[in-house]
C-alpha cells in the first residue's frame, strides 16, 4: 500500500536578495536537478509493468530494508513520486524555499540539506511501522516516498533563517514564517499520533528535525571558525 503524505504547501511573499547569483539560475538548476528526475518517475509510475520493479527499488518500506536488504532504496526513493500532487506540490515549494536555501548554502550543502533529510525521513519510514500503535494500521511492506521529508528539510532551514518574513500560505493566506513553522511541525505531529496519513507522516517530521539540527549545526560551525 502508498503511504499518503502531505506535501509542503507554502510559499514566501517575498523571496530574500541573499545573494548576487542569478535567480533564474539558481531555480533552473533546482528544477533540472530535482524535478526532472522527479517528474521521469512520476511517468514511469503510470506503467503498471513497471511498478513491480519501481516498488522493490524506488520506493521505501520496513519489509525491504530490514528483510530484502534493499538498503539503497533509503536514497533512491527520495527522487521517486507516484502521486501527482504531492510532486507538484513539492516542487513549488523547492522553487520558491529552495532557491534561497542554495544562495545562501551552496550546492554543496544544499544537496546535503536535501539529501539528508530525504534519508533521514526514509530511515524513520523503516523504522516507525514497527514503533506505532497498532490501531493506525502500519505495515511491515507499506511504500514510503521520503520526497516530502528532503523538502520539509529545506523549508525548515529557510523558515529558520527568516522566521520574521511573511509565507503565503496556499497563494493568498499571509503567516508570519515562524508561525508556519510551528504549523508544519504541528501538523505532522498530529499524523504521528493519531496515524492519519493524509496530514503527514512521521518521515515528514523527521525531516524538519533534520532541517532543524542542521540550520543550528552549521550555525555553530560558522561562528567557531
């Protein structure tokens, strides 16, 4: 079975100049890096021949890594997303939150914002199905896409670098950025205890802790030296 996981749907009112790079560039290459790839799964998802082969190795499940060993699905399930809306939510929101994430990190850091925060979510996928209460219907061989996980990682880190900026919410609903931080912690902490998987997951929140941990590790790091 899909895990149904919400996507990130928020949007900064007004993107911050942090860096002389070009915007055009910068998000050109986020959406060639991420949501090409992306958007190829998606296509080959609709191929019922292939979801066999997509599901043993594009997608991440307890069943898998602990029992088949397919240990290099914790990775390659991050660029894999069989449900459209998900993907294209995640994508808007790596347009308008990862842009600035990459001026400001780097490419080099801002693949190890996303990537760890997509295996990071992948490993809490694994491991939560044999932690949760029974009644929320958890299984062993369920499917987890950790996309959303690698995006909440970078938000996160946006969100805590301009808590004071406005974020509009869904297009139209202003919010301060700190507050939506505390939403979309909320909101999946919500999923984590009551199992309704389609307001988060426990992957999703394991992401924004990610992104979390991060922001105020490289923090200290730049500071010390």
């Amino acid at each position: 079975s899909l895990d149904k996981d919400s996507g990130a749907l928020a949007y900064a009112a007004e993107p911050a100049a942090v860096s002389s790079s070009s915007p055009v560039a910068i998000i050109s290459m986020i959406v060639y890096a991420m949501g090409i790839p992306a958007a190829s799964f998606w296509v080959l998802w609709q191929n019922h021949n292939l979801r066999r082969f997509l599901a043993d190795h594009f997608a991440v499940s307890t069943y898998g890594v602990l029992s088949e060993l397919r240990v290099h699905t914790l990775f390659t399930s991050i660029i894999s997303q069989p449900n459209f809306g998900l993907l294209l939510g995640n994508c808007i929101t790596l347009w308008f939150f990862g842009s600035e994430c990459l001026s400001i990190l780097g490419t080099r850091r801002f693949l190890q914002l996303y990537v760890f925060g997509g295996a990071v979510s992948s490993a809490v996928a694994v491991v939560w199905p044999l932690l949760a209460p029974r009644h929320h219907g958890l299984n062993v061989h369920s499917l987890s896409f950790p996309a959303t996980g690698a995006v909440n990682a970078v938000v996160m880190y946006s969100i805590l670098t301009f808590p004071q900026r406005t974020i509009l919410l869904y297009f139209f609903l202003p919010v301060p950025a700190a507050l939506l931080g505390g939403l979309f912690v909320a909101k999946d902490a919500y999923a984590l205890t009551t199992g309704d998987r389609a307001y988060g997951s426990a992957g999703n929140l394991a992401g924004s802790a990610l992104g979390t941990y991060l922001f105020y590790a490289w923090r200290r790091a730049r500071y010390r030296f």
